[in-house]
C-alpha cells in the first residue's frame, strides 16, 4: 500500500477532519476524501447518491448527466479502484489523445516488424497490420476533414459577414410644411433634411446602433425606442400579417411584447456622476454582445406557449399588426435588438427575393422548431430543479446560527452547472436571421414622436484567400490570419485600395463606428417633435431676449449647444 496513503488514513483517525489531513499532508483534500471513501471512513449525500449509481451499471458520464453535475466532480466522490491511486483524473479527450497516440505508436512498431513477417511468411500478420495501418489513415483523414469544415466555415463567416457598413440616417419629415422647412434651413443648418450618415463595423448589433444615433442626434436616451421594418415590408414577412407567421418569428426577428424593461435596457447603467458622452461611446463601441434574457429564442418562445393558450381564436388570422397590440398590449412589429445589423438590413447591391427569403428562413427555422417542444421541456425541467435546490438553499440559511458553508458547497455546484447548461441551451438554440429588408424604421419618445429612416448605402467585404497549412488549418500570425491573395470589395464588387481601406479596417478592428457626414443641428429631447424643434429655433433666433434666454437655458441642460462638431468628431 502506497505510504501516503496509510499516511491519510492515520492522520484522519487523529483529526477526524478532511480538511485537517490534506493541510497536515501538505495533500489535496479531494485525495483524501476518495482515500477515505474508498476506506468506507468517510460519505456524504452526495458520495452515497454516486455509489448507488455506479452499483446501477451507470458510467461517471451517465451519472454526471443523472446528477447535473461535472465529471471530474463525480470522479471526486468515487472511491479509488485497484492500481488507480496515485493518478489524476484525466479528461475525455486526454484519454482519447493518448489512445490515439498508442495505435499510432503501435502502428509503426509494426511497421518495423513488417520485414521480418515478409521474411517468416507470415501473411496474415502482414494482412492484420495492413489493416490496422488503413484504420487509422481512415481515422486522420475523419478528423483531418472535420477540421477543413470548420476552417471552411470560419473562411465563409468572414466572407460572409462585413468589414464595415455604410448607413444613411434620416430623419421623417412628411409632415413639415413650407415655413418649418425654411426655419429648418434659416436657422437649423439644413441644406436637403435632417440627416447623418454612418460607417459601422459589420459586426455591430441593432442594440449598439441605437446609443450611436442617439450620440448623431443630439438626444439623451431618456425615452423609449424600437426598431421595426416598414409595414409593406413586415406584410411580407409575416405571409400577409398572420399572427401564427409572426408567432413563429419571435426570437429570431421580432420581440415578444413586454414590460420587462429591467431586461429590455439590460444595460442601460448610466449614473449621475458619469461622463454621459464617454457613457454612450462605450455603448455604441465594440465588443458587442447581448446580456439580457428575453431576446433568446427559447425565452421568446415560452411567452409565445402562453400567447397561445390565452389567445388560441386569433392564431390563423390574417388581420392588420395594430389590431394584433390590442390583444399584445404592445407593439408587435418591434424587432429584437439582438442580431447584427448586418443579418437584418440588406447591402444596396441586394434586393429582397421574398420567395428565396422565405425558403431560407424556413431552414433555420426548422432547425429549431423541430426540437422546440423537447427543448421547452428540457428547459423547464432544469428551471424547475433549479427551484428546488433554491428552496433547499433557503432552508439550510433561515436556520439559527452561522450556516455550514460545507453543506451549501454542493448547493452552490448544482445552480453553477445549472446556469451554465441554461444558458448554453438557450445560445445553441437560437436561429440565424436571413437578411430580409430594403430599410429599417427606428422610433425614440413616442410621444414627439421621432422617427430615423435607415437604409444601407454601402458594405465592405474581405474576399482574400488565405493560406494553409497541410493539415487545412488557416496559417495566422501576430498580425492575424496570413493572407495567400489579398482582396477587398465594396457591396456592387468594386474593389477598394489605399487609404480607405485603411480606414476600413480601422473600423473593423477598433470596433467603433464613424459618421462621415451630417446635415441640420442636433435635435431636442421633449422638444415637441420636429414642429416643437421648428417653434424652438424661431424663438432662439426672435426678438424675445427673455424667450431666448428661457429657452436656450432649457435645452443646454439638455445638452444642446446648437454648435455642430466635424463629422468624424460626432461619435
């Protein structure tokens, strides 16, 4: 018997604490609790519930899936077998490495033996290690051309997705008359309408280009917004405004209605002693990334069971999105936020085929649809033993006295490998938009009423090849990927050179979008809409220096200035 081992058990029949042994040993106390357990010294809940299992026939995958929790954890709480002391517990892919290895190791023993079985005649040994050679050939060239696919996919998602976006930011005016129009160009440094225009990474998320227009527009992000697409357009998306069409979507184009806006502004954290321009430039920079809940397609999907069961005479109608908000008690044409702008909004050299669109969508759909209900279930049931180890928790801590932080540990590892297989279950379960639309509509203070037409001017594409190595992998170094042809295009194929692409790719590695042009002044919160904006800068522009001064005072603390910085200044 290994001497450590004898150690372990005298020491803990000294100190009857595992603890205590490991720190005295100068050991681990994993080792000597297996030491123990093996020892029939020491169990707990948790080593009982994984010996009754493994007395089942159950492998430590099966009873880690069983238990929800990690391998190595039930490894942890299993007793040493015979010859095993002394080694650590490797993982899966460490043992099917070195398995790995040892066929190959064997394969070319073989191979040096394979002049002396020539030799003796012994055919069918040859045969055997022919055989043995050609299984494992077969092998590498599996798992060399399960690399190439993913290589080959990253190679297609970097074509696929652009460098950078061009974007033309314009504010609805249909409704302003002559005279506002004049004020508008007198005073407002109008030349055609209120606009900006936008280079964004491709990468950038409808979320981030939110807190850019904001920045563009001279607003506060102090009322609601949304996005949405154009009514003809969202008709056709929904196949004629069914609400069973647009059901389907939610989670992958549109947001269940909601007023959870704790998860909605996830990361609306701005406080009173921050910078709020240095704020909003964190906001619309990247990386970006979506940190809330409700957007996910599983988590859309479960308020579209209860839509569904409340509502159940309204799913096969085809009917007008505004009669829907009736019974929504929202907006149902809002989008989510979510995606990249990239895989929503169509590049000018694109015009939707809505029966291309609908074939495409219909294929990453039911990629999810298909395994949507176990999904739920699966879901649901974790959800629900998340609940029971919660309410477990809360016993053992509204107890008198100190809570024992050894018995909570277990608690504690089971919501961890909880959360985590949630949440991978949710990511892995989303479905990829197809770009669908010519432009987007986004909304801010619903009550002035602002509305920002967004189409996309222009998009820049990496089409170069790259280099690989023997094995399919694409050769990178310090700078990046290597490059074997390099070549850059625009969105109508023309290719771009010099100090534009430089520019370019500055975008796309900074992550933080640019506006190259502006035209009119910065607008106003609680102005009044454009019509309010209009009688706003008559008045600063009047004969009333008390009005002036009234006015000017309330929209600096607005942060309104009416003085206009450069283009490449303004985000």
């Amino acid at each position: 018997m290994d001497e450590l081992y004898q150690q372990i058990i005298d020491t803990y029949m000294e100190t009857g604490s595992v603890k205590k042994t490991a720190e005295s040993l100068n050991s681990y106390p994993i080792k000597v609790r297996r030491v123990l357990i093996t020892e029939g010294l020491w169990h707990s809940k948790t080593s009982d519930q994984i010996a009754e299992l493994s007395k089942q026939g159950l492998n430590v995958a099966e009873i880690a899936e069983k238990l929800i929790i990690s391998e190595k954890n039930v490894q942890s709480y299993m007793p040493y077998s015979r010859g095993q002391y002394g080694g650590e517990a490797r993982s899966n892919e460490a043992i099917r490495s070195e398995g790995y290895r040892d066929r190959m190791k064997k394969a070319a023993q073989n191979q040096v033996t394979k002049t002396e079985a020539k030799s003796k005649k012994q055919t069918d040994g040859i045969q055997a290690q022919k055989k043995k050679l050609e299984e494992l050939r077969t092998e590498r060239e599996l798992l060399l051309n399960e690399k190439k696919k993913l290589w080959n996919k990253i190679e297609a998602e970097m074509k696929r997705i652009p460098m950078a976006m061009e974007l033309h930011l314009e504010l609805d005016m249909k409704y302003v008359d002559e005279r506002e129009t004049e004020i508008l160009k007198n005073y407002g440094r109008m030349e055609k309408s209120i606009s900006r225009d936008f280079i964004v990474p491709g990468n950038m998320t409808l979320h981030a280009l939110h807190y850019a227009i904001q920045k563009a527009f001279g607003w506060e992000n102090s009322h609601l917004h949304s996005f949405v697409p154009t009514e003809e357009e969202f008709d056709k998306m929904t196949d004629g405004s069914k609400v069973s069409e647009w059901t389907r979507q939610v989670g992958m184009y549109f947001r269940f209605p909601s007023e959870n806006y704790d998860d909605i502004y996830w990361d609306d954290d701005y406080e009173e002693d921050m910078s709020f321009k240095s704020w909003l430039k964190r906001k619309y920079s990247g990386p970006y990334e979506y940190g809330g809940m409700g957007e996910h397609y599983l988590m859309s999907q479960l308020e579209v069971e209860r839509f569904r069961k409340n509502f159940p005479e309204i799913q096969n109608k085809s009917t007008d999105q505004r009669d829907w908000n009736v019974y929504m008690e929202g907006q149902c044409e809002e989008m989510i936020e979510r995606p990249m702008l990239c895989t929503i909004l169509n590049t000018p050299a694109e015009k939707t085929d809505w029966t291309k669109w609908k074939q495409e969508k219909e294929v990453s759909l039911k990629i999810v649809e298909n395994e949507r209900k176990a999904t739920l279930q699966r879901f649901q049931t974790m959800q629900h033993k998340m609940d029971l180890i919660a309410e477990k928790w809360k016993k053992l801590i509204s107890k008198k006295g100190e809570p024992n932080r050894g018995r909570l540990l277990p608690y504690f590892e089971q919501m961890e490998e909880l959360d985590r297989a949630m949440r991978t279950l949710i990511v892995d379960n989303n479905p990829e938009p197809i770009p669908a639309l010519s432009s987007l509509i986004y909304r801010y203070d619903y009550g002035d009423g602002w509305e920002v037409k967004i189409t996309c001017t222009n998009a820049w594409f990496d089409c170069s090849t790259y280099a690989r190595d023997e094995e399919g992998n694409m050769k990178s170094d310090r700078n990046g990927f290597v490059q074997e042809k390099a070549l850059y295009v625009d969105a109508f194929g023309n290719e771009i050179i010099g100090d534009f692409l430089d520019k370019i790719k500055a975008i796309k590695k900074k992550e933080k979008p640019i506006c190259t042009a502006w035209d009119g002044m910065n607008l106003v919160d609680d102005v009044g809409g454009i019509g309010g904006f209009c009688e706003f800068l008559e008045t600063i522009n009047g004969n009333n220096l008390e009005e002036k001064r009234s006015y000017k005072t309330w929209a600096n603390s607005l942060g309104w200035t009416g003085r206009m910085s450069k283009p490449e200044n303004i985000l």
